[in-house]
C-alpha cells in the first residue's frame, strides 16, 4: 500500500483535499471481496460505487452500497423518481471520467443523482474506490453523505 501515484488516483485525492488519504494497492481491489482482502476490512466495510442512467433523463445515478449487498433497481427507481438501468462501460467513463472498478463516490466528471444505502450508515468506518482498480480511501459513512450530498435510502435487495 503506498500513496496514490496513478493520474486517476491522484484525481480523486484533489476531489477529496487534505482530509482523506488515497492509498493504492499492487493488488487489485476491483470487487468488493479483493479490496476487503487487501485492506484487511470486511466486505460489508467496502463502499461500492454503482453507476445506473435514467430511463427518461439520461443522467447519471451513482447508487453506492456495502459491499454485500445488491440494488433493488425498482427501489432505486422508485427513490430517483424514474426507471434506472446499469450502465454500459462507455456511459460510466463518459459521465464519471473513471473505469467501472475504480468508480469513486466524488470527483466525477458531470455530478451525478446519488443514493446511499442505509445500511452502510450502521458502520464505523468504509472503504471507497478511488479512480483505479487498485486504489482506495477510507471515510465515515458520515464524510460520504457529505462529500456526496446523497440521500440515504433503502435500496438493497432484501
């Protein structure tokens, strides 16, 4: 584990400041099992970033969730307020500027609709990606809804 070094990574700590350090890994932390193994944290710990786009407003909805568990997109839908589908890799690089597997919660490209799901508000501390398949940061689940201005809803399925 080292500092971040990669442009993207670098990108993310500018969007971050002072207060959050980027820390990338040799080893992948892509899904949520390999960056819990990385950093030595449970997988619920890990903050993943889902990019959906809008039925009918073509925008961006970042849906960032623990890392065990999965969306209900009729829930997301239903709390965005129109239907949601995955994105394919073009739109999250276009509408974000990062990869999938490295898509962070802030310093996106075009601010996207962000959703946090509520259970991740029942931990100590999360991991979030941060621009690159193997880089990092750790926050409160109170810095996220700061830092992303998201509404925390219940959108995992159950």
């Amino acid at each position: 584990m080292k500092p971040a070094e990669s442009p993207s990574a670098l990108k993310v700590q500018a969007a971050l400041g002072d207060r959050f350090e980027v820390l990338e890994f040799d080893a992948s932390t892509r899904t949520a099992a390999d960056a819990a193994a990385a950093i030595g944290c449970e997988v619920a710990q890990i903050a993943k970033s889902l990019i959906f786009r809008g039925g009918r407003s073509g925008r961006a909805v970042l849906i960032v969730a623990s890392g065990v568990d999965r969306v209900d997109e009729k829930k997301a839908a239903a709390a965005v307020g129109e239907p949601i589908a995955r994105a394919d890799a073009d739109f999250v690089r276009e509408a974000t500027g990062f990869a999938i597997g490295g898509v962070p919660p802030v310093g996106h490209k075009t601010p996207p609709i962000v959703l946090i799901e509520e259970s991740l508000m029942g931990l100590a501390e999360i991991w979030a990606a941060a621009g690159t398949p193997n880089a990092v940061f750790r926050l409160t689940p109170a810095d996220l809804v700061e830092l992303t201005d998201g509404r925390t809803v219940a959108v995992a399925r159950i």
